[in-house]
C-alpha cells in the first residue's frame, strides 16, 4: 500500500511539473482554417491619423503647435513624461495584404517644431511640383417645402401663417 501511495504522490509531482512547465501560449495567432483562403472576405482595418504626403509637406519647423494641430490633427500618442514630442502613427490592413504602417514623430522647443522624424518627410521640390487644386462648391438656391402639418392645416382649411 505504501509503495502505491509513494508511486502516486511521485506522480502526481511530475505531472504538475510537467503540466506548469509547458508554454500555454502560442507563438503566433492562430485563427481559422478557412481564414486564409482566397475567397474569404476580410475587411480593411484602418487605425490611427491618415498622414499624407501633402499633410507633411505643409510642415514647416518654427510652426505652433497649434498650427501643426491643425494641418495633421490631434496626435495619437503623447508622452507624459515628454510633452514636447507628438507621434502620428497610421496603420492600414487591407484584406489579405502585410499590414502597412507610417510613423511620424514631431519635436518642439519652446512650444516652436523644431525636428521632424518619420517615414515620410517634408520635401519642398515635392511641394513646389505639386499643382494646386480650386475647390469649387455650389449651393443650391433655397427651395421652400411644405411640410406634414402645413399640407393638413391647407387640407381642413386653415392656413398657417408665414
């Protein structure tokens, strides 16, 4: 009896040494099987600010940071420790594609952009060639519509009045 005992409690201590020991997670994620194939539909993830070339050229180091709020909006990451750095990062995962990812990371001093890092880089030949666009709105003139209770007043024979 003591010899099954003994047996028992050695086993049951390599099981639970075995059982902590082993990694509980995977490397990498693993979803469905039927995820990556061709025809199954995965929609397009966009995170972040959208920075674009345009958006960047506009930069201009002595800038405000409110003028520098204004052209690239609110930063998306801001360290409380360094309150004169801003990050702008933008990640895009179109369908079955690599994620695609933009960094960009603004330096000020004295409340002034002083250095521009990032993946994209303000150019001014890129600028220069760049051919301004007009923007053309038209407003339609204003169109009076009679509304429910109008058309019902009308109908018993009682006119609202203008």
């Amino acid at each position: 009896m003591r010899k099954i005992f003994s047996f028992t409690i050695i086993a049951c201590l390599v099981a639970m040494t075995i059982g902590c020991a082993r990694d509980k997670k995977p490397d990498e994620y693993k979803g469905s099987v039927l995820e990556d194939l061709p025809f199954v539909y995965k929609m397009t993830v966009q995170q972040g600010n959208i920075i674009t070339e345009e958006m960047v050229d506009s930069l201009e180091l002595g800038m405000t940071k409110r003028q520098v709020e204004f052209v690239l909006g609110t930063p998306l990451l801001t360290d409380f420790f360094h309150r004169n750095r801003w990050d702008y990062v933008y990640t895009i995962r179109r369908g079955h594609q690599k994620m695609e990812q933009r960094d960009l990371t603004l330096h000020f001093q004295d409340e002034a952009l002083a250095r521009i890092v990032g993946d994209i880089r303000p150019d001014a030949n890129r600028a220069a060639g760049r051919e301004e666009k007009e923007i053309l709105v038209t407003v339609p003139d204003y169109e009076h519509r009679e509304g429910v209770v109008s058309k019902g007043l009308k109908a018993v024979g009682l006119e609202p009045k203008e």
